[in-house]
C-alpha cells in the first residue's frame, strides 16, 4: 500500500476513534441528572413560648397574649450522598436564623416562622457526580444574601387535654409552609408543604418530658437520586429533663435534658437513605412568672447541641443553636 494512502488510512481511523469517544462522552453526560436541591435543614424549631428546640411544652393558657423568639443554628455536614463507592458532602456548613412571633388565648396558640439562612457551603463549589446524579454546592453568606427568607411557616397549635402542669397534656399542631428561596441553595422544596402534628407533654415533680408524632405532607420527590426527598414523611420526636427551681419565689427554673427527633419518607419507610434521627443534649434558664399566679412576661435562654443518631437525609452530623424567647400569657 503507498504510503499516501496509509496516511489517509490513519487519518480516517483516528477520526473514527474521536467519534466514537465524543459519543460516548455525550452518551454518559447524558445519563446523568442535574439535583436541582430542597429545603436541607431539618431543624424545625418549635412555636415560640414552645420551650423546647424542636417539641412543645404546650404551656398554653390565660387570656390574650404573645410570644417572640430568635433562634440561631450551626449545622454541620446536613448533606452528604454518597453511591457505597463515592462520598460528598455538598452541603457542609449551614447557618440558619429563625425570627418567630405567636399570638396566644386560652389553649390557642397562632405563630409566624421567618427562616433567614445566613450562610452555607460545601464541597461541590463547581459540580460533582455521584450515582449518576449531579450536584452544585450552595455558596452563599449574608454579603450575597442579606434579605433571603426561606419558606416562611404559619402554625396554630392547641392544648386539647389536661392542665397546664398536670402529668399529661395532649395537643395538636398544623404547620403551612409557603415556598420561597432557591432550591439550588438548598433552602426551599419550592412547594407548598405542611406539617400536622400530635403532641403531649407533661410534668411529674422536677420530671418533664414532651413527644410527638405527625406527618410531613412533601410533594417533593427526586427519588431515586441519593439524599433527596422520596414525598411525605412521618415525623417523630421525644424529649425529657429535669426541671429545677432556681430562685426563692419559685418563678425560675433550669431544664436540662435530651431531644431526639427524626423524620422518615413513607415511600423508603425506615430506609436510611430517606430516615435521619438526630440528638440535642438542651439547657434552658427559664422565668415563668404566670406558674406562682403573678403577671407580667416571662422569658428562656436556650443553649444546645448534638449530633446525628443516624446523619442521613438532612440530618447533621453535629450542630448547635442558641435561642431566646419572651412571652406573656396575659399581655392584655
């Protein structure tokens, strides 16, 4: 064979090979999905006056009143999905603020939850695959983002049964979340999506202690994508401590104790791609004047942390939140 035509032979060999590559790289880029992101953070912080981070007290009585909280969060690695081959945590740092007002009658209690994430990170700056599926970290902080809302909560809870420090009381809670934010920073489903909620609580001398048990109405399904929401959820959570009297007057109390809480999708029930547990070991120094029949407002300092009983499906590995709240059962 002349040597012009083996060259032309070469060539065209070559230009099939670059064929044959760039389909096949097209070929797999196109199996792969873009993770547009969801609402990650799985603190969900309870009404204000509610006493603990996450479960309810239901200390929900006298006549007209209120209630305001502030409530700060660190999360650590909230996100991280991985194939069994590749690991990735893509949302790595979350900071979270929570600003909550309530009105309170009675055994009602109305409130508003404004979430203002103030910064988040992770380890997929650029993008990164894992099962198939692509990721984007969130990169943002409040020099990017200073006015973000995130899904703001409207809630109304009751107390249905027992008295406001008897052994048991048993209540109800519903929650509406209106989509707001960027899925891409992690920090909306961009649904709407609602909670209901059964609670009890109750107190046995210095023994207090708070549950419930409830469902996650989430429209929101990107399975089978690793770490995403597989749809509506059951929600579940306990808290216990000890209750004591810190002042003469009776009115000031420290609460110590644990809140364990976790959420679980229906469509992977218990699965631990779809379950996440997580623990709060809580502290809080508490004035409730309304327990000694006297007015005026009250207020709790609450310092916690912890970390994932079991870190899947947005719950951290670790994380702590300090809060505030001020209330007044008979402001009027």
């Amino acid at each position: 064979m002349p040597s012009s035509e083996r060259a032309r032979l070469r060539s065209g060999l070559i230009a099939a090979a670059l064929v044959v590559a760039g389909a096949g790289v097209s070929s797999r880029a196109s199996g792969q999905q873009q993770v547009q992101g969801f609402a990650v953070d799985r603190l969900y912080a309870s009404a204000p006056g509610g006493g603990w981070f996450v479960l309810d007290d239901l200390d929900l009585h006298g006549g007209l009143g209120g209630a305001m909280s502030a409530t700060t969060g660190y999360a650590h690695d909230s996100l991280r999905v991985t194939d069994g081959s590749q690991h990735q945590a893509v949302v790595s740092d979350l900071a979270v603020t929570d600003f909550a007002f309530a009105v309170t009658y009675d055994r009602w209690r109305l409130s508003l939850d404004l979430a203002a994430p103030v910064f988040a990170k992770g380890d997929c700056a650029s993008q990164c695959t894992v099962g198939g599926y692509q990721r984007t970290s969130p990169s943002f902080d409040l020099g990017t983002h200073p006015d973000t809302l995130s899904d703001p909560r409207l809630g109304v809870d009751v107390r249905v049964f027992g008295d406001v420090r008897g052994p048991f009381r048993l209540g109800a809670g519903a929650q509406l979340y209106a989509p707001n934010g960027v899925r891409g920073d992690y920090d909306t489903d961009g649904t709407w999506r609602g909670m209901v909620r059964g609670l009890a609580a109750g107190d046995l001398g210095v023994f207090t202690y708070a549950g419930q048990l409830g469902v996650h109405v989430r429209p929101l399904d990107d399975s089978p994508a690793p770490g995403s929401p597989q749809g509506s959820e059951l929600l579940f959570g306990i808290a216990a401590g000890a209750r004591l009297p810190m002042s003469r007057d009776g009115a000031t109390f420290l609460v110590v104790g644990p809140e364990i809480y976790g959420e679980t999708a229906f469509r992977s029930f218990l699965g631990t791609s779809a379950t996440g547990v997580e623990s709060l070991l809580t502290g809080r120094l508490e004035r409730t004047p309304g327990s000694v029949a006297k007015k005026g407002p009250g207020w709790r300092v609450k310092l916690g942390g912890g970390a994932g009983l079991d870190p899947h499906f947005g719950s951290a590995a670790w994380r702590t939140v300090v809060g505030i709240e001020i209330f007044d059962h008979n402001a009027l």
